[in-house]
C-alpha cells in the first residue's frame, strides 16, 4: 500500500515538491471530509501537506505564508474523478465535438462546417446521441457521406461504445457487407445487407488504425487539454481507465518534467496485463502518476444495447447484450493480477455482465488464497459502472467485497431511454447507490469523461438530485436511489482515495495529509440542489500547489 509520511517528517521539511507553496486559506466554510471535526475556518499548507486545520484564532503563525481568500467560496477535500478517459477528454477539446446535438440534422450541420474549416485529412469526432434526437436513430455511413462527401469520417457515439463509419471509411478498412464482426461486436447492416456504417464495441476495432493517437505530438497535446480541462472543472486526481499500456511512458515522462498538474493512478488496457504484472506496482514523480490496476470489459454499454442483460431488451427482443469476454479467458488473468498485487476493475453494465464479474472474481479470489497474495485480503477490486444489478445480487458486492464504481451522470442522461431499454421492473436494480451504501459498499463517484461532460458539480448534483439537469426525473426513476450530501462527498474524495490505496496520503483534509483541495463558487452542502450544476470551481490545489484559480 501507498504509505504517507509521518507527520514528524513534515515538520522537519520533508517537502512533496519542491514548487509546494506555503498557503494560508480561509474565507469561506471549509469542509474537512473528517466526522469528528466537520468543519474548519482555516487550513495552513506547508511544504506540500497540511499542516493546522481549524479555527483561526488558533492557527499557528509563522512567516511565508501566502494567503488565500476563499471570498466565500467553499473549500473541500481535492475531488477525484474516480471513473475517466485522460486522452478521450483530451482529444474532445482537439476534435469534432457533438456533445448537444440536438438532432442528425444539427449534428451533420456541425459535421459540414468542421470539414469546410479543416479540408484536408480525415475528420474525428464523438459525442453525438440518438436518445433524444426527433428522428430516433443512430447516424449512418449515408449521413457523413452527404455531410462531407468523400472524407473518412468517424464520428463516436457518447458512450464510447459504438462508432459511425463514413463509405470512405469503411472501404478503407476493407468493411463491406461479407465482413463478420469480431465476437463481442457488431456490425449493423441494412435491409439490404449492407453495412449502415455503425459498428459496436469490439467492432469499433475494425477501424482502429485510422485513429490519430499514433502521432506523439497530437498525443502529448491531447493530455496536455486533458489536465488543463481538469483542472479547470477542479477535480485534483483522475482515475484513468483504460490508459493505453504505450502512453504509460509518456505520462509518466510528462510527469517527470512537470507537465502532469493533477495526480493519476492508472488501470491500464489489458495489452499491458502481463508486463504490469511482472514489472509489478510502478509510481513517478512522488506519486503524480501511478499504475497497478488493469481494466478488462465484461459487456457493453446501454444505449446501444451491449450491455449483457439476462432477459431481452424490452425494445429489441432479439437481442440481450454482448459479453466481451468469457470465464475462461479472464479467470486465469484475474489469478495472475492476484499474485502480481495488481489490482482488477472491470467494466460491467448489465445486469448478465454485473453478475458474470461477481461471479468470476469469487472463482479467482477462491483459487488464490490470501497466502499468495502480496496484498494479501486486500485486494480492493472493483466493477466500473455497475449500472443495472439484480437486487439479489448487491450481496455480492458486499461479501467479497467488491467496490461499485459508478458515474451518477449516467442515471439523469439514462433516464429518457433506460425505461424502453430495460422495462420498469428492472429499475429497481439500476444505478442504486443508495441501496450500495446502506449495505456498506463503497461507491466511487466518477464522471466517465468524455461520455459524459465530466463536471464534479454535475455528478455531485445527480447524485444528490437524481435528476436531471432541467429537473426533470421522470415517472417512479427510483428517488430513494439518491444519496446524502455527506455520503456523495465521499463518493469523490475519500471513496476514490481508497479504491488507489491512498487514504492514508488523501481524501480529507487533516493534517499530515497531502494538501489537495478544491473550492467551487456554490456551497455542495447547503446549496439548493438546482444551483449546484450552476457553480464552478475556484482554485485546484494538488500537493500544495495552485493548478488552477478562477480570475
């Protein structure tokens, strides 16, 4: 496990980094993430750590200290996003972005202006959802062909889980209507046979190599965005999933060279399984960045009907999901990350997908006893998203244990299509953070940046409001499924420090702790729950260091 310093070392000028900054911050309610002292007037930074947390006529004076008006803003413990993609936020910013399409029409109008300013190359995108566009249908090859014709153009689904091929494209990569789609994948096809253009998870690989992500520049200027965009949202750390196993060097190099601001601990493509395996547990620059887990996928995502359900899809009976693996494939990785000391997170969604991981986690958990373990019990793994659960299966969560990583955005953006999707008796399974936590589970809260806009005050307020952004909830959504302020505090702070074994260095602010912090504009614990999407953050501390202040 990830140990702090004592506190004795601190005192002594054992400093995190050598730009820690001496701070004093008051000015505004302070929330410590502590039960026994809840709230603070004042925090005082030293050497990169914190060093006096409490009222001000107490606090220690001493010299050098910079001051820090909070002007009422609300000061908390650095938010985490538990659950993100750093390269596909990164890219969002350098790419077509139809986040907000209103339709095909508005989304193809947005795709013609892109290719008439950028006439050369093939054009990248994602963010596009059909869920609630008037004409109710994923796009097509036919779309982008009359949109920019003659260009490659791929254009990714919100979710990650599909993508949109243009002719060019796919005559590119050689997909015509002959072509099977690799086992966890699909290919959607016409009534006359042809492709559409749509391709499903592990179908998405079919036209991998016209991705941009092979040239290094492009690359390193996508994470650049990335950081700068998080920081600016004030989240202080990110759990990166799925971080490419060939960027880990880079990251790790930004890091050295200080051009990574925020802290990343990394669950790696299962392409570097086996080498994180040998090479076991590996950190850089005082912990910026950190790898030990591998992320594996058991199903796919719900609006695009991948998730792997148990019964049909209440809208397309003649399919109920696709697995992406099978036991015995994974069982065998599971084992080996076990004796590594790697750590397991698994995209799961379904309800089939959700109880396929418990199930397989029990198999390898059981065939290594804690004895051959480096981490012995504590294993700490995790199932990413677990959206849809059959209730009599939330045990499992808490037997093995399993952490339940989820993104609370998904259930006020799911709500207008999960109904048709899943019917409404299997609602009573989806999203349940509440009924998690009442069995003490822990929840990591999560944006799933770039498939959702990846703001901490969006996912804290859906957690809380269960409703979304225009209020609206819907017939029966679950209400009971929301969680209270103090639980959905944890759920991006001291939750996420957990789940990367560093709760002892993060997740509140007491002293002797590393000095992350986040301020936003609008008070999380007070505030009416429709004003809290409304805020923004004001300053991003990470190691004692300003990443990010409002001007």
């Amino acid at each position: 496990m990830i140990r702090h310093l004592a506190l004795a070392l601190l005192l002594t000028g054992a400093a995190t980094s050598a730009q820690a900054q001496n701070l004093l911050i008051r000015g505004g309610p302070i929330y410590t993430g502590v039960e026994a002292a809840p709230t603070a007037e004042v925090v005082q930074v030293r050497d990169g750590r914190i060093y006096y947390v409490g009222s001000f006529a107490q606090a220690p004076t001493g010299d050098g200290l910079t001051l820090i008006d909070l002007k009422g803003a609300a000061l908390f413990p650095g938010f985490t996003d538990g659950h993100a993609h750093l390269d596909g936020i990164g890219w969002r910013e350098l790419t077509l972005n139809l986040e907000g399409s209103t339709s095909v029409a508005d989304a193809m109008a947005k795709l013609t202006a892109w290719a008439q300013a950028h006439p050369d190359g093939p054009i990248f995108g994602r963010g596009w959802i059909e869920t609630r566009w008037p004409e109710a249908r994923f796009l097509t090859a036919a779309d982008l062909d009359a949109a920019a014709p003659g260009r490659v153009v791929l254009l990714g689904r919100a979710d990650g889980h599909a993508v949109v091929a243009s002719t060019a494209a796919l005559t590119a990569t050689g997909i015509t209507a002959s072509t099977e789609a690799p086992a966890g994948g699909e290919i959607l096809k016409g009534p006359d046979g042809q492709p559409t253009g749509l391709l499903v998870d592990a179908a998405e690989q079919l036209v991998a190599q016209l991705m941009p992500q092979a040239d290094p520049a492009a690359l390193r200027e996508a994470y650049r965005a990335g950081f700068r965009v998080e920081a600016q949202y004030g989240w202080t750390g990110i759990h990166f999933m799925s971080a490419p196993w060939r960027d880990i060097p880079l990251l790790e190099e930004m890091a050295a060279a200080g051009e990574a601001p925020l802290r990343v601990y990394n669950s790696v493509t299962p392409d570097g399984a086996a080498a994180l395996i040998a090479g076991g547990p590996r950190s850089v620059a005082d912990e910026r960045v950190v790898t030990r887990a591998i992320k594996y996928y058991a199903d796919g995502a719900l609006g695009s009907r991948g998730a792997a359900l148990f019964e049909p899809y209440a809208d397309r009976p003649d399919t109920t999901g696709l697995m992406q693996i099978t036991e015995a494939e994974i069982v065998p990785l599971y084992e080996a990350a076990l004796r590594g000391g790697i750590q397991i997170a698994t995209h799961a969604i379904g309800d089939r997908g959700n109880a396929s991981v418990a199930d397989w986690y029990a198999r390898a958990l059981a065939a290594v006893p804690a004895s051959e373990r480096p981490d012995g019990a504590d294993v700490r793994w995790r199932i990413e998203h677990a959206q849809i659960l059959r209730p009599a299966d939330y045990q499992d969560f808490v037997d093995l244990p399993i952490i339940a990583s989820m993104q609370p955005s998904h259930a006020i953006g799911d709500l207008h299509f999960a109904p048709a999707r899943l019917g409404d008796a299997r609602l009573d399974g989806a999203y349940a953070w509440h009924s998690l936590v009442d069995r003490g589970v822990m929840v990591v809260g999560g944006s799933d940046a770039p498939v959702e806009r990846g703001s901490p005050l969006i996912e804290f307020y859906a957690a809380v409001a269960r409703r979304d952004l225009e209020g609206f909830r819907g017939q029966d959504w679950r209400p009971n499924e929301a969680v209270d302020r103090m639980t959905a505090l944890k759920m991006f702070t001291l939750w996420p420090a957990h789940a990367s074994f560093q709760e002892d260095e993060l997740g509140t602010i007491e002293v002797g702790k590393r000095a992350d912090l986040t301020a936003f504009d609008v008070d999380l614990m007070t505030a009416p729950f429709a004003d809290i999407p409304k805020g923004k953050a004001t300053l991003t501390v990470v190691d004692g260091v300003v990443v990010y202040r409002a001007e």
